[in-house]
C-alpha cells in the first residue's frame, strides 16, 4: 500500500490544481503558497528524497526542469523564478516523495533563511 500524499495527487486520489502533466511529470498549485505563483513539479514515479537520485532515475529530474521550462512559458514568468528542492529533515522536506517548489511573481530573497 502506498500511502504517499503526493502519488495520490498524481492518481487524482486527492484534488489538486493541475499546472501541467506529460508522461512522467505532474505539477500543481501549493495548498500554502509562498509567492504569488507556486507550483509544486513533481515526477509521477515515486522517489522519497533528491538523496534517491541515482543513474536509473536521474533522467526524471531532468523531465523535471523540461517541465519547470514548459511552465514557465505557459505563466509567462519571463521575469525569472526560483525552483527550490528540499530534501531531508534539515532541508525541511515535509512530505516523502521527492518535489520541486516552482515560485515567481515576486522578487525572492537570497540567502534563503
Ligand atoms: P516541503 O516542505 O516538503 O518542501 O513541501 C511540501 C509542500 O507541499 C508544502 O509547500 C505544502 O504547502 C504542500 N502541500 C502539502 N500538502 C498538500 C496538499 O494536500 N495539496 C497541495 N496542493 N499542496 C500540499
Ligand atoms: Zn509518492
């Protein structure tokens, strides 16, 4: 059984507001956005953690930022944004399947805290 929060959003388990999807990606809004646009890029395979990636499924990743360019185009954020991963308990990933934070339409500050 996979209880997975985010493979049940893939499935259509658990509502989402679908961004984009194509064979291995699905992207959808933050239920708790940190800036005007902020989508959550996830692939539909199951990885825990960036810590998973390895030579059988880093292509994902790079379907991953295919995705990021797609959508981009698609919101017209030709203003720039910022695609953050976290990953781990320090890196302050709070669900198990491996996700990218896609957010723009702000002016985001460096160094995150
Ligand atoms: P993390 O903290 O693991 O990097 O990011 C998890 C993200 O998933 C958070 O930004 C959180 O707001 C978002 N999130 C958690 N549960 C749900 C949900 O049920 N639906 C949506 N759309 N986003 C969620
Ligand atoms: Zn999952």
């Amino acid at each position: 059984m996979n209880d997975c929060l985010f493979c049940k959003i893939v499935k259509g388990e658990i509502p989402s507001t679908k961004v984009y999807e194509n064979e291995w990606v699905y992207a959808f809004l933050d239920i708790d956005p940190q800036a005007p646009f902020h989508a959550i890029v996830i692939p539909k395979e199951h990885i825990k953690s960036a810590a998973e990636i390895n030579g059988e499924n880093s292509f994902l990743v790079a379907k991953v930022f295919e995705a990021v360019a797609e959508i981009a185009k698609q919101e017209n954020l030709q203003k720039g944004f910022r695609v953050v991963n976290n990953c781990g308990e320090d890196g302050g990933q709070t669900v198990g399947h491996i996700h990218f934070h896609l957010l723009a339409r702000r002016n985001l500050s460096w160094p995150p805290g």
